[in-house]
C-alpha cells in the first residue's frame, strides 16, 4: 500500500505540473496567471490591494512601489472597475525596498497588468520595443523587455510579461540591478535612478494596476501570458471633434445645459458690465454640467481622447476676495462608471473684475460616458466653489488622433488656457552675456552629474570672451559630460502654468578650429500633448556644425511649443542642448513670440534668424557701385567675376560697411564685373 500510495502522489504531482505549464492566456484580471511559480522569489505591488500572493508563499514579498514626481508622475484613477495608476509624465519608476535581491539574477521578468489603450503602441498604433532603464548614474543600461501586440488594444486589463537581461557594469563587474556602485550619483537609494529600481522607458498615458518583479520563470513564460481577450465592438469615431451652446445668442450645436439632480440651474438676463450685458447661466448648487445629443461625438464604447473646454463665464467683482473658484471637476475614464478627477489647482481663481472671461481647459483621455448625463453622452462635469458662476457660452472639443481625418486640429486654437498671455503681463525676453556679465532673467543652470559645466575664457586672439561649456572629461568619472543647461530665473518669461510658448533661441557660440566637426542642438524639453506634459525631442535637423572659423557665431531656433518646466535643471528652464565636444557658448537668448494680443507675432530675436532670401542693392555713385544688402544677413558673402561665359567667383576684397539696417560695399567702376552674394 505504502509503495502504492507513493507512485499515486508522483500521478498527482506529474499531472498538477503538466496543467500549470501547459496554462495560457488570456488570463483573469482578478486573480494572479495561472503559470505564476509560488516557490519562486517576486517581488510586487498592487495599487488597489485586491491581490495576495498565491498560496500564502513566503518567497513573494510587496516590496514594490510606484513612485511620482519631476518628469515620472503618475496619477490615482479608476479603470474598468479597478483603482490604478496612471503615467501622466513621460516615465514608469518602480522602487523596489528589497532590490539587493536581484543582484545574482542574469535575467529579471517582469508582470504587469495594463490597460490596453494607445499607451501600449508607438504613434501609428502598431506594436514597439518595451525599453527599461537599469542602473544608477553614472553607469546606466537600457534593455529591451519585448512588445505588445495590437491585440492588447482591448480596453480590457490585461496581463503581460517583460524579460530583460540584468546586464554587467563595467567599472565592478556587478549587475545593474541588485547593487550600488562606490561612484554612484543622484537618487540611487533603491539601486535605480531617481528614487526608483527599474524604469519604464517612454511611456505616457500608460495605465498599471500590477507591477513585479520575478526570477527567471516566476510567471511562466511570455509566449504563454502575452495573449488578449477580444475587444468589444463599436462604431468608428464620427468625423466631428466639436459641440457647443451659447445661452446669451441662444444657440447649440448639440449641446445642452444639465438641470436635473444635483446640477440644478438658473438662466439670468443682463448679466455682466455696462457694455457687455448677455444672458447667461449659472449653477444653483455646486455643479454645471452639459450634456451631448445624438452622441455626436461619439459613443462611450469609443477611446477616450482628450478634450478641450473653452468657457465664457463672467468675473463678478462680489467674488473679489472671496476665493471664488470655477473649472472642471470630474470626468469618465471608460464606459463602466470609471470616473477621474481634473486638478482642483488647475481651476480659474476669480478676482473680481467685472469682466467676462474666456479660457479654456484640456482634460485627457475622457470617456464620451460622462458624468451624471443620462441616456447623453458628455465631457467634464464643472465645479462652482464659493459662488455661483456665470456662463454664456461654452463648447467642447475631441482632440482627434491617428488616421481620423480631423487627426491634429484644435477647432478651438484661439481660445487659450492662460488669457494673460495676450496682454503685456508676462515677459517675453531674458539673455544670458557671460561676455559682459548680463543675466537678465538667465543663467547658467546647476552643474553636475551629466550637466556638469565649466565657465573660462574662449574665443579667437583678440576677441577673448567669458564662456561656458561641457566639462567632458573634466568632470567626474564615468559620465560622457555633454549637456549645457540654462535657468530661467524670476519667471521672467511667465509662469511655468501658461500653456507651451513659441520659443525663439539664440546662441553666440566659439566656431574652434581644433572642433571642426563638433555639434550641437537644444534638444529635449517638456511640453504639453493632449493636457498631458511630457518631454519632447528636437529632430536632428536642429544639429549645429562647427566648420573651425576661429569666429564667435550665432545659430537660431524656434521651438512652437515649450513648457518652462525645465529637464534637469529648475525652478524654470527651457530646453537642455547637447553637445558632442567642448563647444563654448558666450551668449544665450531666449524670446517668446506671442500669439495674440499687443505683442502677437513680435519676434525680439528676428536680427538672428538667418536669411534666407537676400536681394542686392545697386546704386550708383560717381565713379562708383555701391552694393548693399540686410545687415542681418551676416554669413552671405558678395563676390565677383569678369565674365559670365567662364565664371571664376571670388570674395570682393573690400570689407562691407554697416550703413542703418544695411551692409554696403563700394566698388570703383573698372571694367565689366559681375557680382553676386552667396552663403
């Protein structure tokens, strides 16, 4: 019997194993897959805390946390049924407090259980390398964990496992991830960088529930998790992205004011000044809310997409001191009743001035369900705190993405978040001369770990100038020092709250004969995508090459949508420039170009921009031709050639003299030449 019993609990146990192994997605969102290996080690975090570890093993541990903040914010929202998070920065931090466990682990799989919206594809939808950064600074590794499929666009959790190499570091020998090397540098207190383990490379809008971290085979394999529940069907997004209501003309595009439960409301004639008097609506409770008819902008079973309010409410000077505060308040992230929640500091602050107003709002990834609109479909539900606002008109906008063919428009372009932008209020030049020590609103940012810079004197015999450049190999250890970063000090191009500005810069640079070949761009910078900030990277088009002029040189740029929020460097910045060599910059200027008001289209740096069009003067003067063309034109050369039939080109001899906005030579008349000005 005894013999027996044995082979039959070998049976039992061959066959349990064979289920387990031969296990495949798609697995059930509420519990953990079933190839997960209770005896291995895993480390882990749930945001909603409705998961344990299987079968009570002591090998798993909740050591994991998702971090927020600088450029890896995350958000707290609800989806499909379930409290998660949500990436509203460009990066995915997950600190581990256990992280020395990975030290011996040639391999780390990781389980995650997402959402499957866009977030999990590249911008034309289709499938892309998952990157993920290892290491801590100055020693950094960016392995490749795999993809996702286009079939995880399921609106749906989904459960999907990432294998990355835990890869050597070359100055000890250690693994990226389980150790802290003796020249570490910035946030390493859990083994990563920035406070974090392992980060998520490029991921905004991702939305997480699960994250682990596991030995080799911990979850079972990819191949056998990577599979999706079907999504469900829907119409196609309508080819319309706007909606409105004006109360005071007494018009809607298929939208309508909300007056039922707690969103009550009340119409009032001859609201507002003396000159200005509209009829218009206001909430008698805390909240106004709109719903959309005939589902014209879709329906709820539709993506979510970001929205664009635009609002014309009135300033009542009884609100002045009162801290009276108006804006959206809630919206729905899907179609099962997930609801999330629109900065309560992002809502207009009332002054009292007597004034109607017009702002507008962007919310991303709202759901068509709504918030409280019945059998309508609808945006974000407005909140009234403190009293009761007026408004006589607001319309609503889709951001539409992809191959839609609204993709890229804004219908409501002209109606900005921050309507000080269109008045004289806010700066819109600082400069930075470390020649002849002018900080005028900018400065040379902190120095250190990959920013570090040196400031010294450049520049060609005779025109000896203050500088700064990378240090390079001057600096610490290990870093590849090639970044030039810039404060913006005292806000004096606004604030970091206004939307992203049309930034103009300028650089006066050393062209170094021992550099030829050394280039330089601004390159990443924050910005604002669909409400969302995120960074942003200037093509390589931007690139400047030094040819060895042994001259100070100018190179231009314009950026259309800068955020002041700075990468690296704070409390406010505009791009960080990478540099490939020890390129001296003796002279930085930044202008704002406006969009509308007073100074719309005003553009402080257009002596900079280069020609690209230049015309010639002629005029003659005696026994002389003076030819004249911009004086801003300062790399085009004038030259001449007796003959047209053969042309031989050679630079005009005589320096050209700055006379007003022009550049002028005069040349004796002597025989046939011709002339022309050339780069």
């Amino acid at each position: 019997m005894k013999t027996n019993l044995q082979l039959l609990v070998f049976g039992i146990s061959t066959f349990v194993t064979a289920q387990i192994v031969a296990a495949t997605g798609p697995f059930d969102p509420a519990d953990w897959p079933a190839t997960v290996d209770p005896n291995k080690v895993v480390h882990y975090v749930v945001t909603d805390g409705s998961l344990w570890p299987p079968g009570g093993s002591g090998s798993w541990s909740d050591s994991l946390r998702i971090l927020t903040g600088g450029d890896q914010v995350t958000e707290d929202t609800t989806m499909a049924g379930y409290q998660c998070k949500k990436v509203t920065g460009s990066y995915l931090n997950i600190a581990d407090s256990m992280f020395e466990e990975w030290a011996d682990d040639e391999t780390i799989d990781i389980l995650v259980q997402v959402y499957g919206n866009e977030a999990l594809f590249n911008a034309q939808g289709q499938p892309r390398n998952f990157v993920f950064l290892t290491g801590v600074l100055p020693e950094l590794n960016w392995p490749v964990g795999g993809q996702i499929p286009v079939e995880a666009k399921n609106k749906k959790w989904n459960w999907v496992l990432f294998r990355i190499v835990n890869g050597i570091r070359p100055s000890d020998g250690s693994r990226y991830v389980g150790s802290i090397p003796a020249n570490a540098q910035g946030g390493y207190q859990a083994g990563g960088v920035n406070g974090g383990t392992i980060r998520f490379e490029g991921v905004p809008g991702l939305i997480v529930r699960v994250v682990a971290f596991g030995e080799q085979g911990a979850f079972g394999e990819p191949e056998d998790i990577n599979k999706f529940f079907p999504p469900e069907t829907c119409d196609p997004e309508p080819e319309t992205n706007l909606v409105g209501t004006d109360i005071a003309a007494g018009t809607s595009n298929h939208l309508v004011v909300l007056n039922d439960g707690d969103q009550t409301v009340e119409y009032q004639d001859n609201v507002g000044p003396a000159n200005d008097k509209r009829r218009a609506v206001r909430p008698l409770g805390l909240y106004l809310n709109f719903g959309i008819t005939d589902n014209y902008l879709g329906k709820p079973c539709n993506d979510p997409r970001a929205m664009k309010v635009c609002v014309d409410f009135y300033d009542d000077p009884e609100f002045a001191g009162w801290n009276v505060k108006f804006g959206p308040e809630a919206y729905a992230t899907d179609d099962v009743g997930g609801m999330g929640f629109y900065p309560a500091d992002k809502r207009h602050v009332m002054a009292g001035t007597g004034q109607w107003i017009r702002r507008s709002w962007t919310i991303p990834a709202v759901n068509l369900k709504g918030v409280n609109v019945g059998a309508l479909t609808g945006g974000p539900r407005f909140v009234s705190e403190g009293g009761q606002v007026f408004v006589s008109r607001i319309e609503m906008a889709v951001m539409r993405v992809g191959t839609h063919p609204l993709a890229g428009q804004d219908p409501l372009a002209s109606c900005y978040e921050d309507p000080n932008i269109c008045t004289d209020l806010y700066g819109n030049y600082a400069e930075l001369d470390l020649g002849k020590d002018v900080r005028n609103g900018l400065d040379v940012g902190s120095s250190g770990g990959d920013q570090e810079m040196i400031v010294a004197e450049a520049g060609p015999v005779g025109d000896r100038r203050m500088a700064v450049r990378p240090a390079r190999d001057d600096g610490s250890p290990g870093f590849a020092h090639q970044y030039l970063n810039f404060a913006i000090r005292d806000e004096a191009l606004g604030p970091s709250s206004q939307p992203p500005a049309h930034l103009a810069i300028c650089v006066t640079y050393y062209d170094d004969p021992a550099l030829v070949g050394a280039r330089f761009k601004p390159e990443v910078y924050q910005t604002e995508r669909g409400g969302v900030t995120t960074l942003a990277f200037t093509p390589d088009s931007f690139f400047v090459t030094l040819e060895g002029t042994d001259q100070w040189r100018t190179a231009y740029w314009e950026i259309p949508d800068m955020k002041f929020l700075g990468v690296n460097q704070g409390p406010q910045a505009a791009a960080r420039f990478v540099v490939s060599d020890k390129v001296f910059f003796t002279r930085v200027r930044y202008a704002v170009i406006r969009p509308c008001g007073p100074n719309a289209g005003v553009n402080l740096l257009q002596e900079c921009k280069p020609v690209t069009e230049v015309q010639l003067g002629v005029r003659i003067s005696g026994n002389k031709v003076a030819i004249s063309w911009p004086a801003n034109a300062t790399d085009w050369v004038l030259q001449e050639t007796p003959s047209l039939g053969d042309p031989v080109w050679s630079a005009v001899s005589i320096a050209p003299a700055v006379v007003g906005d022009r550049l002028v030579v005069e040349v004796p008349i002597e025989g046939a030449r011709f002339y022309r000005l050339t780069k």
